[in-house]
C-alpha cells in the first residue's frame, strides 16, 4: 500500500488517499467521494471457474509487489518488483539487483517498467535508476540517466512506462520528467515537456500509459488526463474529467489504455485510477463509464482500474486495486468476479492487482501488491468444481461428498458426510438441501447420506450411513424412513446402509455396512436377508457390501470389503466366491472392492484397493493394473466408462484415463482442476448426456471427456546453468544462445541445469538428457533438472537434451552443446604425430621461424631422451652393482652415493628398521656430496621426522621448504653440522613391508618434482632389494658361525662328560666295589664314610648336569617371553639362592634402593645374576666385597654390572672367559667349578 501512495504522489494524485481497516476498504477523492472497496462477490459459476497457482518469494521471487510482467523472445518469463528484477524459467529464479560496487549491474531495485522489443532486446525502467538496455550475452546492463549538461540525456531517473511504435521508435514516460522520445541509432533523447503556456504541450509531466493505435496515433495517459499526440504538428490533444459532462473521461488518472482488437471502429479502453473503466468513441469523442455499484453484483469490482487484457472471446480481464480480477463482458458491461476466498487455495493470492500478462502458451500472469504472482493455466482441461462456498446458502451444503446420481430429469443428487442430500439443478446452477431436523419426522433420517437412487417407477431412493432407508416425495419434499427393528425379521438387518441398486428385474438391492446384502420386496415393504455364514460356502463372502452391479448378461456381481468378489446365481440363490489368494497372481488383487463396471466390448473391471483387475469370465481368472503399470494410486474409488470406451477412474491420488486398447493410463490431479487428489469410493456417476461426475473430500468435478484436451505446446528447451565445481564456466555468450564449450584436462568435468519453458503446470515438465560419444542412450530423469559428467576421455561429445510439456509432448530436438574436452598432452593423438613432425619439421617447412621452432623443440626433446636414457642407464648400473655385492655397507655407500650424483643433491641418508615390528628406526649412513659416507648410529621413533612419516603411511614424499611441515626433525642436521631446506624421502618396500627410508636433501637447480619422485622410489625399490639379499646373507653367515659354535659347544660338552663327570664316577664306583668287596668287615663309622662319598660325588655329578641342561636349554630358546623386570626382585631371589655361599665366604654385598626398569626374561636374567654373583664371591677378595649397579643409557637400553674386590681378570685371558668349560685360576686358592656359569650367561644374553 506504501508503494502505491508513493506512486500516487509521484504521478500528481495525491488528492487520493487510500484506507485500509480491518472492517472495510474505501478510496476518498480530493473532492471526498467514497468509493468502497468490496470484499465478497458472488463466485463465478463451476464452467467460468479459474484457478490460479500461488507463487511467492518462498518460490524464489525477491518480493511479493510484482508491478510488471513481460516474456522476452527465447520464453522466459521477467517480473519487475519492489526489490530487484526476477528471470523465471518455471522452476527457479534468477534475480538481479543493484550493486554498487558493479557498474554493469541494474541502475536500481525498484522496477517500474519492463518491455522487450521487437529485437528481443529487454528495456528496464526504474525508480531513482533511469533506463535500462539489458546485454544478455554479457549478462550485464547498460544504464540511461538524467545529465544536466547532456539536453539530450533522458529527462527524469524514474520510468513509469516505455513503448516501441511500429516505426521502431522507443516512447520513454517518466514520473515527473515528461515523455521521451528515444533515438537507438544516436542514442539521443527528445523531450516532450507540459508547459502551461502552451496549449498543445502535453498535459502534464507524470507519464503512466502509451499506446499506439491501428492507425498510428499515439495516445498518452498522464497523472492529468489522456492525450493524443500529432506526431506532425507535435500537438497534443487533451481529455479531462470534466464533472458538467458526464461523457467525458471518468478520472485524470489514466492507468491503462487498450484498443479492442475485435472492434473495426477502434474502440479505445481506459482503465482510470478512481474512475473505472472508460470506452472511448473516437467518432463522438464520448466516454462511456463503467464504475463500481455496491447494489450491482455484476458491477466492477473496484474504481482504480490498473492493467488489462483482451481475451480471444472478446470479454476483458481488468486488474483492479482492491476488487481482484474481472471478467468483463463489453456487450453487456456485466463482470464476473475473481477475487481472494480464504476457503479456496486456488483463488487469487491478492485482491490488489497491478498486472496482467498473458504468454505465448496463453498462461495468464497476474502481478499483485504484496502477495507476489499468481499464474492461471489456459483451460485444456475443463474439470469444473463445485464446492460448498461459506456463506453462500445455494452452494453445495458440504464438501465431503460421499455419493452422485443424476436422475431421468437431468437432476444431480449429491449425498454428502454430515451435509446431507443435496440437489442440483445443472440449469441453474442452485443447490437445495435436505437435511435431517429432529422436530420433523418427515425430514431426512441421517445427514450422512451413502448412496442415492431412482427406480424405474421414479421413485427417489436414498440411503444413510446411520438411518437407514430413505424415499423422497419429490412433490412435497417429506421422506418415508425404513429402519432397523430387531423386533421385525422383515425390517432392515441394519441402518448403516453403503449402496442401492435396481435390477432390470425391477428387483431393489441394498448393500449394508455389516448387515449383509438385502432384498426389497416393494408390495410387502418386507426385507429379504442374504449374509454371511461360516459354515456355507455358498453363503455372501462378507456381511460389509460396497457396490452391486448387473452386467449385460444380467449377472449379478457384489463386491464386498474383505470378502471379495460374489456372483449372485438367483436360480440357486447361490453366491461364487472370488477371493485373492496367497501366491496366485491370477486370483482377484485383494478382497476390499469399491467399484465394479463393464466397458463397451463386455469386459468386466473390479476397482480394488489393490489396484484394477479385469476379469476374464471363461478362464476365471483376473489381469491385474497397478501403479507401475502407470495407475496414480492403487485404491481405485470408482470406474466410469466414456463414450470413447475409455475407462476414468477415481483413486486416492487423483484420476486416470485408462484407454484398454493400448492400455495405457493418463494421469490428472488436483493442479489439473480436480476437487482434490482424494477421491470418495461410491462418489462417481455418469450422466445421460455423457458427462462424468466424480466427488471426494473437497466437493466434486463434473466434466466431458471431449473438454479434456492436453497442451499441445511443444516447449522450449533452454540451458540455464553450466558450472564446473560449484562455479559458472567462462562464456562470451548468454547460456541460453552458447552452442559450444572447450574443457582442458584436468577440468574434464562439468555440470548443467536446463528447462523447458513451458509454464502450464511446470513441475509436471519431465526430462531427458545425453552425451553422444559418451552415453549409449537417453538418461530419463523425470521432473529433473540438472545432471553431471565427470572424468571425460579426451574428444568432442555433444549434449542434448529434451524435454516435455505438462502433458507429456516432447521437443524431441530439444536443445543441443558441443563439448570438446582437450586431453593431456600425453594422450593426444597430436602428440606422437608432433614428435614425428619436429624430426621432419626442418625438411618440409617453407617458413624459416617454423622449422626455427620445430628444430629447437626437437632438440629439447633429444635432450630430455638423452638425459632420461642417462638416467635410466645409471640406475641400470647401478641396480647391477647393489645387486652385486652382499655387503650391506658397500650397498648403503653406492646407493647414496649414486642418489646425491643423480639427482644433483647436497646429501642423502638411509634410515633402516632393525626388525619389522621394532617402532624405531637407524640412521646408518650420511652422504654429503663431495665428502664421501658417514656412518652413523641415530635412532628414530617412527612417529618423529619425514622418514616416521613415510614408514606410517607407506608413501614417498617431497617437501621443498621443511620449515613449513610440522614432521621435519633437525636430529641428523644437529649430529653433523648440516642444514636441510627441502627433502625427499622414499620408503624401501620388500613385498609389504617397509624396511627402511631413502631420504635425498636440498636439491641444488630448482624444486623437487614428480620426476624426482619417480626417480627416488626406482632406487629405493633397488636398494631395498639389496639391502634384504645382503642381509640374508649376513643371517646365513651368522647361523653358519652360531653352528660352529655349537660344535664347539658339543665337542667341549664330550669333554665334560668324559672328564667333568669321570671323576666323581669313578669314585662313587670305586667306594661301591669296597663295599660290595668288605662290606661285612667295614665298621659303621667307615660305612657312613663311604656313603657320605658317594653323595658328595652324587651332588657333584647333580650340579653339572644341571649346569649342562641351563646351556642346551639356553641353546633352543627361540622366542622368550619378554616382559618388563622387577629386578629388584630378581636379585633378592638370587641372593636368597646364593645364601649359603655368602655365608660360607663371609660376602658384604651392596646394591641400590631402587633399580631402573627394563625388558627381558624374569628366570633366564635370575641365571644371570646367580652366575656373576656366584663368580663374584668364588674370585673376590677375602672377604668378598661386592657391588650390584646398573646405568641407563643414552640409547634406551641398561647396562647391569657387578664389581668385587678380587684380582681382577687379564685383558688376554678375557676372550676365554664366556667359553664353555673353561676355568681360569684367578687366585692362589683353588676354586671349584666346571666352567659353564659365564658360558650360560653369554648364552642367554645373546639369546
């Protein structure tokens, strides 16, 4: 409302003001005339219905006041609002709006004017922003503004209209600066200004309408009056309100002005903003008023007067402020009305209409104050509806329809859900209503009326869902009821009754809900009960009956809900059960059944809630329809059958039109015009003059199939989107025109958004698209609008893509794009012939800086081979001497060694893993370029450093600024004085596990690249191959050597058994043959003498055994269970083992409070300890003085170690100190013992 007064006041009108309450809406002149605005008009009849779909800025729209409207040349639809311009395709929008800081973009957000001229080319005209060309191919705009030192510049920032003549000529109207006359070639504007000196200048400077007639005058409608303008003289003539003249125009403000197309004399029209419509007689010079009369329903609607339209019948459509649309008739001057109902969501959105538009498809566009756009499809399909409108007491009562019967008299009987019976006469177009009134027990029984129907005696009977049967007295309006009574076996089983039907014996059925099927005998007013039993196969399937049909042949079908399908035989009062049966796709699709019909050949359909069944009578078997096979839903409501022999049947989604030749199915729905997409089972009729009725939850639709017509538009295909990633692809042409497209690899990848312009029911337009070259056949996506190729081959594909209407008609030749995708170079077929062409280039070319080129290419190329075949040569040698040698020291010198020299580096190291699940790695060797290897002994946790990262993810890498990267460690720069700025590092791979690291650093000409890369992982994979032979190698020796040992071992262990053990034995068997020999003469002391020999010589023999099983025991270990030690447990366990011998020899042993920590296995290092504490004691001083210790080293290990005070061992008799049964006499005194203790020890340590 707040733009309009603006307007108002920018044009001159504001004598005018607009009220706007809760309670009315009235306009008051400047001379305080009332004008009300109405709010409640008498509805249109059903077949002058117009329905209108609401689109808003939830759509997309950027404001809900749409003040212009027009379709430019390629289709698609522009709205000018409040707050940007809008391109809408019928599915998205694309607004423009103003941006400072983009000197292309629209001058302003407020439109006022929008044409497209007879170029195609979009004219803008804005509030505060001038004029606008629209540039399509730059998707920019080119602005026209006042200048006060250009006379010639356009005369007023604001542009109310702009209108091309047939000359070409563009007419610019301004708000307060006049009309302009526009010159393309020159660019030049010429004023045509009101001057009050000047009779014949323009009457007034705030231009709102131009149009150019038949015979090439132009008229002007001014905030002051309307003109006409001698482009020779350059007069202009003027028609004001005069209010002593009831002939002239009604109101100054001249909104619109139209010539009637059909009129021969060129009868003008005037649409005025407070007058009404005025007709212009151009031979008389009179106006003929058209205004709004409260007591005149057929009136207009409203004074102000703001767009209108001719449609091909020759009535009007006005778009009035306040009063919605009329329908305005110029041979009578009667209107009908569209305006807002709050109970119809297809009525208009808004009563304030600022525009009217009608496309090329005959789609009418209406633009409103406030509540965006509403669109009213051309009416292909004329599905009327009659509804109950509130407040209207000769509208349908209710709009649950339940049931419909047309009777012999044409008459339309409508039963409804609580609104009761309802009689239409179609003539008329009036509903009477019977209704149930519990003060008259003549009035209907029930308002829920279930079925209607007239026997042949023209009796009108009427079912009810809770009061039974019913039959109206058509000439005094008073119903005879028949009710249950349980006192009466003849009276109805049940007032809940479902439908009615009457044999051609003139017999009367009626089905029940939950009463079974009965029989009326007329003369007796008796009941006859058939129902269900459990026990007679033969009985009714199911006491819930729904319909009951009679064919041609007079056979009687019932359906029920839950029993089926039953044939009545009424010779055998027998009923034929067909039911569905588990696992038979031949048996009926289920046992609940709403409808049942006959088509013109005989055939016989069953609506299910399953889907359709058509039953073959000879087979007894069902074909089943459903939802796949092109059904909207499966719950078929009713079936009728046209004149055509097609069927149309209601379901719980709308209606189809089921043709059983071709057997194929149309679909119609709520946006095609039905009541809704829910239909009512029983609500369906035929009436006699072939017209179909069909009712659900919102009312019901009656039509003629012949006014069913599809859009035969065929429409037009448009790309609007082509995107790589999210972003728009480079064009230097509007999307819509462009017709090719170039992709260089790696962005071979893009994607598209398209639609078809067609905007009846747009969301119904459906899809295809393909890439000849790429796809083998159409991709079918539906109601779709984008797709996407990713990763093309190298070559040229072409997209098209099609698309339909509303209504399914293609545009098979749709809309086409080449696409060129340009491969690597290293794929393209130019390629190996550019190879070829640079070796001949110099022989065959005529242009001296050609060959130039070629030659100096093929020269870079020859390099390149030379160099690579170089390369490929020294890593050929070089894997030949890796693979040389077995020697893992040479291998590590040659391979880095090689490494620096390749790749031109500074420096190269090698980082190994001493055993695959070790979480550590060592830095063997550095090489420095010029200074030969270095070996080193550094270790690396695998979660530090480039080399940790390699061997966790298994990949190479190149940095080539490690201070940037958060894994780089300084530890071998900080150990040789070295510093790394870039690093490659590959990881040494023997089949899946990593081995090891190759890193090279600071290359020195340029970056490390992919070559590089490459280069490094070829000698990696050499040298992890060598490494691993190298040292199997070193394992094998190791075993050999270990072997030796043990034979050593074995031949030293024949010694101790031959020596060690012979000694003992010998005098255990020497005191045995004493005592086998003089047994009787040995005294008892001499006896306890020989037997306390034998068992020192015993024990003795026990003590080498054992130490000879630890060193065999030692020898096989193979895997020991390492845990963390508690040592200081493991000492006191020896300590206490050794207890004896420290007391014997007096020893003061010290040893720490606490002990550091370590890994190994707790009883082998108990070994340990009791053999160096036992050594200890046996050579140390008198009295031993030990000391127990142990020292973390830098390198993560501990070193354990114990001292004494004893002689101490000579440097050259060390080596023999750990072999096996060695015994070194250290001291003066003898000390007993075998020689295995420190051989045990070594043993298990180096185990």
């Amino acid at each position: 409302m707040s733009k309009l007064l603006r307007i108002l006041a920018l044009l001159g009108l504001a004598g005018w003001t607009i009220s706007n309450t809760a309670i009315s809406i009235a306009i008051v002149d400047s001379d305080g005339h009332t004008f009300p605005l109405p709010t409640l008009s008498d509805f249109p009849p059903p077949e002058q219905q117009r329905r209108f779909v609401h689109i808003s800025t939830a759509d997309g729209l950027s404001h809900g006041m749409v003040l212009r409207i027009v379709q430019d040349d390629l289709g698609f639809m522009w709205f000018g609002t409040a707050d940007g311009l809008n391109r809408y395709d019928g599915h998205t929008f694309k607004v423009y709006k103003n941006d400072p800081d983009d000197p292309g973009s629209i001058s302003s957000d407020s439109i006022w004017a929008l044409y497209v001229d007879r170029s195609g080319t979009l004219w803008v005209g804005t509030e505060g922003g001038g004029l606008n060309r629209f540039d399509r191919d730059a998707d920019r705009f080119i602005h026209y503004l006042p200048d006060p030192d250009d006379p010639y510049s356009l005369s007023d920032d604001g542009v109310t209209v702009i209108y091309e003549d047939r000359s070409g000529v563009l007419w610019i109207g301004t708000a307060t600066g006049g009309l302009n006359r526009f010159d393309r070639k020159t660019e030049r504007f010429t004023h045509y200004r009101h001057d009050p000196d000047d009779p014949y200048s323009i009457s007034s400077d705030g231009i709102i309408s131009i149009l150019e007639d038949r015979e090439g005058v132009l008229w002007v409608g001014t905030s002051i009056g309307l003109n006409r303008f001698d482009r020779e003289t350059r007069h202009f003539t003027h028609y004001r309100h005069d209010p002593s003249d009831p002939y002239s125009l009604s109101h100054n403000s001249v909104w619109v002005i139209h010539e009637d197309e059909g009129d021969q004399a060129g009868t003008l029209w005037i649409g005025t903003a407070g007058g009404g419509l005025n007709r212009f007689d151009r031979e008389t010079e009179r106006f003929t008023h058209y205004r709004f009369d409260p007591n005149d329903p057929h009136s207009l609607s409203n004074n102000i007067v703001f767009a209108i339209y001719e449609e091909p019948s020759g009535d009007l459509l006005l778009g009035t402020y306040g009063g919605g649309i009329n329908q305005f008739d110029p041979q009578t001057g009667q209107c009908i009305r569209y305006m807002k109902d709050e109970s119809d969501p297809y009525s208009l959105s808004s009563d304030h209409i600022r525009a009217i538009y009608v496309d090329r498809s005959g789609v009418l566009w209406v633009g409103t104050e406030g509540e965006g756009i509403n669109r009213s499809d051309p009416p292909y399909k004329r599905f009327l509806h009659y509804r109950a409108i509130p407040d209207d007491p000769h509208s349908l009562s209710d709009n649950f329809v339940t049931t419909l019967y047309e009777d012999r008299a044409g008459i339309l009987w409508i039963g409804t859900l609580g609104g009761g019976l309802n009689r239409l006469d179609r003539e008329t177009g009036e509903f009477t209503h019977y209704q149930h009134d519990p003060t008259d027990p003549f009035s209907l029984s029930d308002n829920n009326v279930t079925a209607v129907y007239e026997d042949h005696f023209g009796v009108l009977w009427v079912a009810t869902g809770n009061g039974g049967l019913n039959r109206l007295d058509r000439a005094t309006g008073r119903f005879e009821h028949y009710r249950e009574d349980p006192t009466d076996p003849a009276a109805l089983s049940t007032d809940a009754l479902y439908t009615i039907y009457e044999d051609r014996y003139g017999i009367l059925w009626i089905g029940t809900n939950g009463g079974g099927l009965e029989r009326f005998d007329r003369e007796t007013e008796t009941f006859v009960h058939y129902r269900y039993a459990s026990d007679d196969e033969h009985s009714l399937s199911h006491d819930r009956v729904n319909v009951i049909f009679e064919d041609q042949a007079s056979n009687l079908w019932i359906g029920t809900s839950g029993g089926g399908l039953n044939y009545f035989d009424r010779e055998t009062d027998h009923f034929i059960r067909y039911q569905a049966i588990a696992g038979d796709s031949t048996s009926l699709s289920n046992n609940v059944i709403f409808a049942i019909q006959e088509d013109l050949a005989g055939r016989l359909w069953i609506g299910t809630t399953n889907g359709l069944d058509q039953f073959d009578p000879e087979t007894r078997t069902f074909r089943h329809y459903r939802e796949k096979d092109g059904l909207p839903n499966d719950v078929i409501c009713g079936i009728l059958v046209d004149d055509a022999g097609n069927l149309w049947i209601s379901t719980g989604r709308g209606i189809a039109r089921f043709d059983p030749r071709t057997e194929t199915f149309k679909s119609y729905d709520a946006s095609d015009g039905l009541q809704g997409d829910q239909f009512h089972p029983g609500a369906y009729c035929k009436g006699r003059d072939g017209t179909l009725f069909f009712g659900g939850t919102n009312g019901f639709n009656a039509f003629r199939t012949e006014n069913i017509r599809d859009n035969p538009v065929v429409p037009r295909i448009v790309l609007t989107k082509l995107q790589q990633g999210g972003d728009d692809i480079p064009l230097n042409q509007a999307i819509e025109t462009v017709e090719q497209i170039s992709l260089r690899w790696p962005y071979n990848f893009f994607e598209f958004e398209f639609a078809a312009l067609n905007y009846v029911q747009s969301e119904k337009n459906q899809y295809a698209y393909m890439l000849e070259g790429f796809d083998r056949d159409w991709n079918y996506v539906g109601e779709r609008q984008f797709g996407r190729y990713t990763n093309l081959p190298g070559g040229t594909y072409t997209l098209r893509i099609k698309g339909t209407n509303n209504d399914g008609v293609w545009n098979e030749e749709g809309v086409a794009l080449r696409v060129r995708v340009i491969p690597p170079m290293w794929r393209a077929w130019w390629f190996i012939g550019l190879s070829l062409f640079l070796a001949v280039a110099g022989i065959w070319s005529v242009i001296w800086w050609r060959w130039h080129s070629a030659n100096l290419q093929r020269q870079w190329l020859e390099s390149k081979i030379t160099e690579r075949t170089a390369e490929l040569a020294t890593l050929n040698q070089l894997t030949q001497q890796l693979t040389a040698t077995l020697d893992i020291y040479q291998v590590m010198e040659r391979l880095l060694s090689a490494a620096t020299d390749i790749l031109d580096v500074q420096g190269a190291s090698l980082w190994l893993r001493e055993e695959p699940e070790f979480d550590y790695l060592v830095c063997r060797a550095v090489v420095q370029q010029g200074n030969g290897m270095t070996p080193l002994d550094l270790r690396l946790r695998i979660d530090q450093g480039i080399a940790g990262w390699v061997v966790r993810s298994g990949q190479s890498v190149f940095i080539n600024d490690v201070s940037v990267n958060h894994h780089f460690s300084t530890m071998v720069d900080q150990q040789i004085g070295f510093s790394t700025q870039s690093i490659l590092a590959a990881p040494l791979r023997i089949r899946d596990t990593i081995i090891g690291v190759l890193e090279v650093v600071n290359k020195q000409s340029g970056d490390f690249d992919v070559d590089d890369q490459s280069l490094v992982e070829t000698l990696a994979s050499s040298a992890a191959i060598a490494i691993d032979n190298a040292r199997l190698v070193a394992t094998l020796q190791q075993n050999a050597k270990m072997l030796s040992a043990r034979n050593k071992d074995l031949d030293a262990f024949a010694h101790a058994v031959a020596h060690d053990l012979k000694n003992p034995l010998t005098g255990v068997i020497g005191t045995a043959e004493v005592l086998r020999e003089d047994y009787k003469e040995i005294s008892r002391s001499d006896l306890r003498k020989c037997a306390d020999h034998i068992s020192r010589a015993g024990r003795k023999m026990n003590v080498i055994i054992d130490s000879l099983l630890m060193v065999a025991t030692v020898s096989r270990l193979q895997d020991a269970d390492i845990r963390p030690l508690n040592m200081a447990a493991i000492v006191q366990e020896a300590l206490t083992r050794l207890e004896e011998l420290i007391v014997k020899q007096q020893a003061e042993i010290c040893q720490p409070e606490v002990w550091p920590t370590a890994l190994g296995h707790a009883a082998l290092i108990e070994e340990v300890w009791v053999n160096y504490i036992s050594n200890a004691i046996k050579y140390g001083g008198s009295p031993p003085h030990l000391e127990l210790g142990a020292t973390e080293l830098e390198s993560g290990w501990v070193r354990y170690w114990v001292r004494d005070n004893g002689a101490g061992v000579p440097p050259q008799e060390v080596e023999r100190l750990f072999t096996p049964f060695t015994r070194l006499q250290l001291t003066s005194v003898y000390t007993q013992g075998h020689g295995l203790g420190l051989s045990i020890v070594r043993s298990i340590v180096e185990e």
